[in-house]
C-alpha cells in the first residue's frame, strides 16, 4: 500500500541550471546519472517492500508472536515507513541536500538488513521454534526482542532518508520539466517493479525456502543499492540546501502569539516585503479568514516603520514580522486539513485490511497445483497491481468517458469522493468474503463435532481475497492521486514540499489508528481472538464499511464548505 505515497514526490522538483560542469569541465546531471539513481532505489524498494510485507508471518513463525498483536506490530512499522520520510526530507531541505542524507541512510540500511539476516541465521536470537497445534509457545526474549526491534527502527531511519530524496535526487539532474516528466516515468516503472519482485520473490524467499537466504538476498540488494550510489556520485549534481517551509510556517504561529495583545484597532500596515507595506482593507492586506494571524504581519509601532518605508532601517526578526505571503501561505495549509483529515479513516480502512488479509490467507488454501502455495505476505499485491491496472484505464477511458457525459473531467475531489465510495464497497466485499470462509469454518465445527485446531486451514480458496483487495486498489488510484492533485492545486507555489507531505502523513497516521481500531474492538467485543477461526472478522469488515459511509458523508459536508484558493 505504500506506493500511494510515491504519486506524490513529482511535486518536490527544484529549479536547476541547464548546464552544470565540475571543476575539470565533465558536465553534471543528465540522463546518465538514471541507471545509478535507478539501480540504487531498485535494489532498496525490493528489499524494504520485501521484508516490511512479510514481517507479519516473521513475528508469527518465528517469535511466536499472537497473530493480532503481530498484525498490530506490523502496522505501525508501517506507519513508520511513510512517516519517518517526512523528517528525511525536511532535513535534507534545510540542512544538507538530497545526496548525503541518501548516503547516510542507504548504509543505515545496510547495517539493517544485517541485523535481521543474523536473528535469521542465529537460533540465540529468536525463540526456540513452536508447532501451530502447541497451546504454550515460548516468546522472545527481552534481548532477542531488542535485535530484532532494533533492526526495525534502523529500516525506518534508513527508508525515511531515502524515500523521498532520491525521487528529489534524480529530478535534480534535468533543467527541463519535459525531462523531468520522463525521468519520474522511469521512477515509477523501477519503483513498481521493486515493489512486486520485492512482495513476491522475496517474500517467496523468506518463508518458502528460507528466512536466512532471504534475507541475505535482501542485504546483497541493499549492498548493491550503496555501490550504485557511490558509483553514480561524480555525475551528479548536488544543489544546495534552501531552507524548510515548515520554518516559515512556524514563525508566523509564532508572530502572531507574540503579538496577541496588541490592538489593531484603527489604521493597520502589513508587511508585503520588499520594502513594501499594505494598509488595510487594500489589496495587499492579507484576507479576513483566519484574523489572528493576520497579527504575524502586522507591523507595531515598537517595530518601527523605517525597513517598511523603504528608509533603509532594519527588519525586525523573522520570528515577529512575517509577510503577508507567510500568512496566507499557513492559512491554505489550515483551510484544506479538514478535506485532508477525510482521508484518515480511508487509511485507517486500509491498515485494518492488509494486516488482516495477511492472517485470512494463513488460515485458507493456497495452493497453484500440486507444488505451488501462495505466500501469505504476497497477497497484498493483488492491491498494488490493482492500483497500477486501474490508472490507465481511468486515464485513457473512464475519464474521457466522464468527459463526454459532462463535458469535463473530473475534478480532483470528484476523483477523490468515487475514491471514497469505492473504499466502501471494498469494506462490504471483504465482509462478505470473511462471511463466506467463516461459513466453511462453522461446517467443519458441525461435521467434527468441535472446534477445529489452532491454525487449521479452510478449503477455500485464497485468491477469494483477490476480490476485495482489487476494489479497494482501485479506489486507492482514484483517491490518493486525486487528493495530491488537489494538495498541489490549492497549496502556493512555497508551499509545495508541505503539499508532497500530506500523503504520507495521510498513510502514517492511518496505519497508526488502525492499531488503535483494532485494540477498541479487541477490548469491547470478542470479535478478534488469537485465532480469527474462532472470532467474527467479518463483522470487524462490516464496522469499517459503516465507518467509512459516516466518513463519506463528513467528506461530502467539507467539500461543500470549502472555499478554493483561486
């Protein structure tokens, strides 16, 4: 589910000279620097998508863990993985550019994949192994389990460095948008393709053969990922660092709260920049939504007027005289969070799935022929391939089609509210799939006269699941792209690194509440045992399909509201 994330990086591109020599006159940037930049994210996305989707069955067959709390734990690595790269970019932004924040990450990696290959290969760092029927199976260790968690947080610090900075990176290298526009075509075809090879070989690797070869395979890509880097560094060029807007942000917060109390009433000048003020009720006053902030450009009288007059004087400090762009640049940030905070449930509905699927397609069939299982980490790129499927079609006929009935194309939040309704029918696919593999379960209890053993498998078919993971993919490919389209519409121009963050602060929060939803329903019914054979899934499907009804509803009242920048 993390490729969401990614349709929004298009928008980190920097301005950049068309010709860049090093001192020696060889010309930097260009389309020779894509197989390094390629070959280093390839051989990340497929280790890291590789092993974050099959860390479920890790903690289940190896450390013992109950099958919900692993789901749970699962999830919130996840919720990392989207959240910690908003932090990786803001610091290569402000502090030290794209390529030694990447480096710096890509060996934390490394050293990573080192830690989980040896709780791999080492019996000391893992629990003596548990058959499924056994009523008392050991757990970790508080040692093995600091391994282990370790090698969890070294992958979060590693992919949050990377994951934004190399699409940055690479689109650093061309001074053309056309150029740009390709190079990010490319970017998605090896970031796709690293993410399938990695849900599925890797997966198939980690728990067909063996977790030790796996993740030797996953450390020997990460490895590679490093060489391709370094190799690729005398091509690349290497803007400097320009500063956070998150900074700005804060300091007209900041502005404003240190000038509280102070009056405004009567005639009112507000700081334009460039030596320039506004009086108020003039075009250059900042607008009345939001008044209080207004207090961040305004200019006091213990301020003085000289640097506002043009007098030559100096500027009070950026952290209590902001301009009025500041101001209305926070204030579109605040106007579209409650559209933005509709999507939450969405990702809540999402997280709650792919932990769950992963524990549905454990407890069913499957089996391709005679020699062939499904890994049950893999299932989840039935959602990917759904996403990846459905955006052409929508592009090239559904639209068009939407076109000729209404004579435009959808409108971003139209994209984002069929996402919505899509979502739902996903939810009540899932419940009636759940419905029917429980169905099987309860006839297997009347023809044995009991309960069936822990972990015992029904005859149905996993690629049922196939069903609900393809609907909700599909309303991922209206919903996520159509809410980045929207962010980058509606956010000024300063603003669009904070529009590229809404996605994956969307992702990371969702993944972190469905950890949350789960406990409520643990808590307050008996919905959710350790074995889902004996609990009422389905009914946890059903719950997310009324949810996110509500939360369409919640959506369709902020579109109403809302007030568009232009």
């Amino acid at each position: 589910m993390e490729l969401e994330m990614e349709s929004s990086l298009g928008s980190q591109l920097k301005p950049v000279d068309q010709e860049v020599h090093d001192r020696s006159g060889r010309k930097k940037g260009g389309w020779i620097t894509l197989p390094f930049i390629a070959g280093s994210m390839l051989g990340l996305g497929l280790a890291i998508n590789g092993t974050t989707s099959n860390l479920l069955v890790y903690l289940l067959k190896e450390y013992n863990v109950e099958s919900i709390d692993a789901a749970q734990i699962a999830n919130i690595v996840r919720g990392s993985l989207n959240l910690v790269p908003v932090a990786g970019a803001v610091v290569s932004d402000s502090y030290f550019g794209c390529f030694p924040v990447i480096l710096a990450a890509t060996a934390i990696n490394v050293l990573a994949f080192v830690l989980f290959t040896l709780t791999a290969a080492l019996p000391s760092l893992r629990p003596p192994h548990c058959a499924p029927q056994s009523a008392a199976c050991p757990h970790g260790t508080p040692a093995q389990l600091t391994v282990l968690y370790a090698a969890v947080c070294l992958l979060s610090i590693g992919t949050g460095g990377t994951r934004f900075n190399v699409a940055t990176l690479g689109a650093d290298q061309f001074g053309s948008a056309r150029d740009q526009d390709t190079f990010f075509n490319w970017y998605f075809v090896f970031l796709y393709g690293s993410f399938i090879v990695g849900d599925t070989a890797i997966v198939y690797l980690q728990d067909g053969v063996s977790w030790t070869l796996g993740f030797c395979v996953c450390l020997g890509t990460s490895v590679a990922s490093l060489v391709m880097l370094v190799l690729g560094a005398r091509y690349y060029r290497m803007p400097a660092p320009k500063g956070s807007p998150y900074t700005e942000l804060a300091r007209v917060v900041v502005a404003a709260v240190r000038k509280a109390r102070v009056s405004v009433a009567g005639r009112l000048q507000y700081y334009v920049g460039d030596g320039t003020v506004a009086d108020s009720g003039s075009d250059g006053a900042p607008s009345k939504r939001l008044g209080f902030l207004n207090r961040a450009a305004m200019i006091t009288a213990s301020e003085g007027t000289p640097d506002a007059a043009g007098g030559g004087g100096r500027r009070p400090s950026g952290w209590r005289l902001c301009t009025v762009q500041q101001v209305e640049d926070l204030k579109s940030l605040l106007g579209v969070l409650p559209l933005w905070s509709s999507g939450i449930l969405i990702s809540v509905s999402i997280g709650v799935m792919i932990g769950m699927v992963i524990l549905q397609a454990l407890a069913m069939n499957r089996s391709l022929g005679p020699r062939f299982n499904i890994p049950a980490g893999s299932i989840t790129v039935c959602s990917l391939t759904a996403f990846i499927a459905a955006t052409p079609v929508l592009e090239r006929a559904a639209f068009p089609l939407w076109r000729r009935a209404t004579g435009a194309l959808p409108t971003p939040l139209q994209r984002v509210g069929l996402g919505h309704a899509v979502n739902v029918a996903g939810m009540v696919a899932a419940a009636l799939v759940e419905r029917r593999r429980l169905g099987m379960v309860r006839a297997h209890r009347g023809g044995t006269a009991g309960a069936e053993a822990p972990g015992w498998v029904a005859p149905m078919s996993a690629l049922w699941l196939l069903i609900p993971l393809g609907v909700v993919g599909v309303g991922e490919a209206l919903h996520f792209p159509g809410n980045m389209a929207f962010y980058y519409q509606e956010f000024p121009k300063t603003l669009r690194s904070t529009a590229t963050a809404m996605a994956p602060l969307l992702i990371a929060l969702g993944f972190y509440l469905s950890t949350v939803f789960v406990d409520v329903v643990r808590r307050v019914t008996a919905w959710l045992p350790g074995d889902i054979n004996q609990g009422r899934l389905d009914n946890v499907y059903w719950a997310l399909a009324v949810t996110a009804t509500a939360n369409f509803g919640y959506f369709l009242v902020c579109v109403s509201l809302y007030k568009s920048r232009k």
